[in-house]
C-alpha cells in the first residue's frame, strides 16, 4: 500500500547492506533519527549520528528516506526495498564546498538487524 504521508516506522530498524564499490555501512532508524557508521571499504570507521530523517511508504516493504548532514554538507536519499533486499542511493556530499560530488549507488541489503516495521 502506497501512503503519501511521512512515517516513523522505520524506527527501530537496523539494517547493514554493501555497496561493491563502496564497502559496507551499518543505518540505525530510533525516534526519528538515522546514525550510521561504516564498518569496511573506502569510508571505514566514518560515522554519523542523530541526524533526522524523513521516511515515506511507496510500495510493499519498500520507503525513500532521506535526511540532511548539515555540517558535513550532505543531503543523503534512499530507496529501501525489503522485499528485494537492495538499497538504492542518491547523495549529495559537501555541497556548496570546493569538493562537491554526487553518487548514484545501488547496494545489497545483507542483514537487518533489528525492525518494527
């Protein structure tokens, strides 16, 4: 069921997927935050904390979700698919800097920890 309106049912997931080209990061959703840390690949041991999110239903098993990274300068967006177990990624980082880049990604969702969805 499709739902316009923006949820907090992802509060409560924990979810560890792999990117091939990027390595692999552990995203916790609790009381309408992500935090997220990287736990191999090219990022790892970066993290992040509390940031809010937005999370909106748009299929079976399946949300975008995205928040913002103020300090870092990044605006990060996710297609979540349960069913299909894969993460689809849109990120802007270090917007409005010298070193601005956009990534278009696609991971494999390895494990979810943990969900009340």
């Amino acid at each position: 069921m499709i739902d316009d309106s923006l949820t907090d049912s992802l509060d409560g997931t924990r979810m560890v997927y792999t990117y091939p080209e990027m390595g692999t990061v552990r995203v916790s959703f609790a009381g309408g935050s992500v935090s997220f840390e990287w736990l191999a690949g090219l990022l790892e041991g970066q993290s992040g904390s509390d940031f809010p999110y937005r999370a909106r239903k748009v299929g079976d098993d399946q949300f975008f979700v995205n928040w913002h990274e103020l300090e870092a300068h990044g605006f990060v967006t996710l297609h979540v698919d349960f069913q299909a177990e894969r993460v689809r990624s849109s990120v802007l980082a270090a917007y409005a800097t010298g070193n601005e880049q956009v990534f278009l990604h696609s991971a494999a969702i390895d494990r979810v920890e943990a969900s009340n969805r």
